[in-house]
C-alpha cells in the first residue's frame, strides 16, 4: 500500500493487550506506533536483568488450560515457550494444606466434581467441602451478562459466600486464598460478580481448567522478545520511554496523541494500559478530563503487588513448582515458585532459585529491601522448614504499587467499555468490560484483539482477527441455565429470593 494512503494506529500500552494490538492491526498493513511509558515492553511482564546478569521479572504468570488465544498466539510465532503442565499445592503456618493433580489426566467428571473429588485436602473435613454445594445455584445464575455483573457487584464476596452458606472454615481455608492468588483481595475487598467470574473460569467451568504451566524462562525473553521483533518486521514501531500526556481531538475523533512535545498523527487510537496508568494520562490530559467516563475513573484503583527472587547457597526440597499460601498475613495473599524446576537457565543451578510473590502487598511496600528479604525468609520456613538453614546469595526485590486491577464492589459501573464516546479511541485490557469470559492475561490479550478489530470496521482496512471463544458450559450446565432463566422469566421474584 501506498504510503500517502496508509492509515495509522496509535498503540498505547505494549503490554499482552497492545502487543495484540499492534500485531494484528501491523500485519493487516496499518501504519502501527506502540508507545510505551516503561523502558521494556511486556508491562507487568517485562523481562530484565539484575546487575549481576540474572533474569528477573514483575511476578511470575502462569498460563492456564482455558488460555486458547494465547496458546494460538505462541503456536503462530513458532514458539514452545511453556513447562508441561503441573501440579500444584497449598500451605499454611500449619504446613502442607492441599495438592492439585493435573485435572486432565484424571476420569473426567461433569462440573464441579472432579474439582472437589480429585483434589487432596490434607485437613480440611468433608462436611465443610460439601458447604459449597449451594454456591452452584449463584454460579449458574451468573452468566457473565451486563444484568448479573451490575447485581452481584453490589456486594462482596464475603457476603456472597456467607450468604450461601459456605462454612467459616471452607472461606478462610480455600476460598479466601483464591480470592487472594486470584483477585488480588481478601473477599470483604471483592465483588462478588468477580468472584464469581473468576473462580467459573479458572476453576469450576470444566474439570481441566486448573491445570497451568508456566513459562520456562521470563515471559518478557520467551514470549514478548520473539513477538516484539515479529511486529517491527510487519511494520510497526515500538517506542519505549514514551508516556502519553495528551490527545489532539477534532469532529470527536482523536487525531494526535501527544508524549510531551512529541506528536503522532494517527487516524486511531487503542489505550491498552492499565487503570492505574490510564489514571496519570486523565490528570494531564485536559482532554480527556472532559469526558465524564475517563473522570470516572478515579473511582476505581489498584492493588499493591511485591514480587522478590532469591538465589540460595543449597538446595531445598521442593515437593512442586507452584505454591500458594494463606494464614500468615491475614490480608495479603502470597505464592512461591522453584524456578529450578519450572526455568531452563536454573535445572543446573546448584543452590535452590525460588521466585516469592505478594499480593495486596501495601503493608509490605514501605519495608526496605533487607527487612522484606528477612520476611520472605522467615514465610518460606514457615513453610518448608528447610528454607531457614538456606542462606540469601543474591535476591530482588520489586515493587509494583497499585499494579493489579482492583475489582472492588461497586466498581463495575465505572469499568470502561471497549468502545469510548470518541469515535475512533478504543480500549484494551483486563478489566476492560467485554463478554468473551475469560480473565487476567487471556482476557487482556482478546480485549486487544477486540480493539484491533474495532479499529478495522472504522477505518475499512483488513481483515479482523479470530478470537476463539471460551469452551462453551458442559451440557448439564446449559441446562440448568436455561432453567433457570425459564423460572425468572415466569417468576421474577426467583431472583431476588436469592440475592438482595
């Protein structure tokens, strides 16, 4: 295409929803900028290395079964970036709690039973696991539509859960560090339609959906590098370093975006950042401040999250590569990781490299780096005894304050949709509204897909995406879903029975 009738995309944000973005919108021949505000693209998930030369990362992500899209993706690039799939277990102060298998490899059974069947709860009674039998009738009604998100955000997860029934044990024991790992919140913090949605998607929807590998190095060197260099070599330009500040609009179309002094003409625009960065370009942009939707987002926050890496004199036996923990902080959640075993780089190492990260971390934040180190040191013997003989050869320590959407309750109405009231200025990003189900990274990556194909019915160039959806309920879901649905039709009051 001629470059006087090339049309240009801005791109801001170079994370999983621009990276998608702009690779898409790259290949099908638009003039693509991706600006990014941080030294690295990949956001939260950028790769770099310490002054010693060793990898480090914001966190460690794992990649689960329902990650469709993102496991297409990788497949496209010619990439084999991930572990097998894992097993995973639990810990208390109490010790070893619970362990996952691979969900897979094990009978299938209809939803939710191969979840609680499989499972090995080491102490928690059955009597408390049956106390969640009821959950199901608010999970069937949850249908991911406008109308239950704006009746279930009203009120928390606690509620939700005490409402059904679900027993002081069953919560503190296995809900509450789902909604910590998963949410990023203790459930008082948590919309319930958030609750909701993410324990269908991750966990109960079919019986493989818990089942994760990981990336067998960072994802900024894995996944991110390879995918970066296949976007210039369609034609786009990444610009790290580069924070928007403001935005050129006239006739209601954004037709610059501004980073200072800097300017970049463009015919469209996708904002792929998260709430937090969003929420620094509104208070610049005298722009954007004028629209009630982006005001609106001082309504809306983000969680605290600390990821450390330590490198240890020896080894430590650890039983699996993922671990989650609860009942050491009583509001912050945390999760260890052996990068021995889950990082090429480390299966030789001779010391024990271990990856522990925090999340709804703000009391953690204002420690300096030796007294979080002594933290972590003291968590991990409380979990596995043999990490406190373990001496700190090396560690980092990274701070990512309100780095993670909060889905708090009420927070649902100020969420911004795809579509923006400009007519050319689309969004991207996990907690973008859209109805495609899925959550975190794989619902970032599809919501930048989305925008690209926004992008594309605008400006009439190309050809759109694929996005393959989530695995659609299994059959006797579907049918107590359309069940349910016949009885609120012809009882309205059979709703509200069930949630005030």
């Amino acid at each position: 295409m001629d470059n006087a009738e090339q049309k240009r995309v801005v791109v801001v944000g170079a994370g999983w929803a621009g990276l998608g973005a702009a690779y898409h919108l790259a290949r099908q021949g638009y003039a693509v900028t991706l600006l990014e505000a941080g030294p690295y693209p990949g956001g939260l998930v950028a790769g770099w290395q310490t002054a010693q030369g060793r990898a480090v990362e914001a966190g460690i992500h794992g990649f689960w079964y329902p990650y469709r899209n993102i496991f297409a993706l990788t497949d496209h690039l010619g990439l084999q970036p991930f572990t097998g799939w894992t097993r995973s277990a639990q810990y208390s102060p109490q010790g070893l709690e619970v362990e996952s298998p691979i969900f897979q490899a094990q009978p299938y059974l209809p939803t939710p039973l191969g979840t609680f069947l499989y499972t090995d709860f080491k102490r928690l009674p059955l009597l408390d696991r049956l106390s969640a039998l009821p959950l199901l009738q608010a999970l069937i009604d949850f249908d991911n539509s406008d109308e239950a998100w704006q009746r279930y955000d009203r009120i928390t997860a606690r509620e939700l859960f005490r409402q059904y029934g679900v027993s002081a044990r069953l919560y503190r024991e296995s809900f509450e560090p789902m909604l910590l790992v998963g949410l990023f919140a203790p459930g008082e913090q948590c919309s319930a339609a958030a609750a909701l949605g993410m324990l269908y998607y991750f966990i109960l929807a079919h019986q493989p959906d818990f089942d994760v590998r990981w990336c067998r190095g960072t994802v900024g060197a894995q996944i991110f590098r390879p995918w970066t260099q296949a976007i210039e070599q369609a034609g786009g330009k990444i610009l790290a370093n580069h924070r928007v500040t403001d935005v050129q609009v006239e006739q209601n179309r954004v037709t610059a975006v501004f980073c200072g002094d800097a300017g970049f003409e463009t015919d469209a625009v996708v904002f792929a950042m998260g709430i937090t960065g969003l929420k620094k370009i509104v208070e610049q942009s005298r722009t954007l401040k004028e629209r009630q939707e982006f005001r609106d987002l001082r309504n809306l926050g983000g969680i605290d999250v600390l990821a450390t890496r330590l490198w240890l004199d020896r080894k430590v036996d650890i039983s699996r590569p993922s671990n989650a923990c609860f009942g050491f902080h009583p509001t912050t959640g945390w999760t260890f990781f052996d990068l021995n075993a889950l990082h090429d780089e480390y299966q030789d190492e001779p010391g024990t490299v271990v990856e522990v990260d925090y999340y709804h971390a703000n009391q953690l934040l204002p420690l300096d780096d030796d007294q979080v180190l002594r933290q972590v040191h003291q968590d991990l013997a409380g979990c596995i005894p043999a990490f406190g003989a373990a001496k700190i050869l090396d560690a980092s320590v990274v701070r990512i304050p309100q780095g993670v959407t909060h889905f708090a309750p009420g927070s649902h109405r100020f969420l911004l949709p795809a579509t923006t009231s400009f007519d050319n200025l689309f969004m991207a990003g996990d907690w973008i509204v859209n109805r495609h189900g899925s959550w975190s990274q794989e619902k970032a990556y599809v919501t930048g897909l989305e925008a690209a194909n926004r992008v594309i019915a605008t400006l009439h160039q190309g050809q759109p995406a694929e996005i393959l959806p989530v695995m659609p309920d299994e059959p006797h879901i579907q049918a107590l879903r359309a069940g349910h649905r016949w009885l609120k039709q012809g009882w309205p009051a059979w709703s509200s029975f069930w949630l005030p």
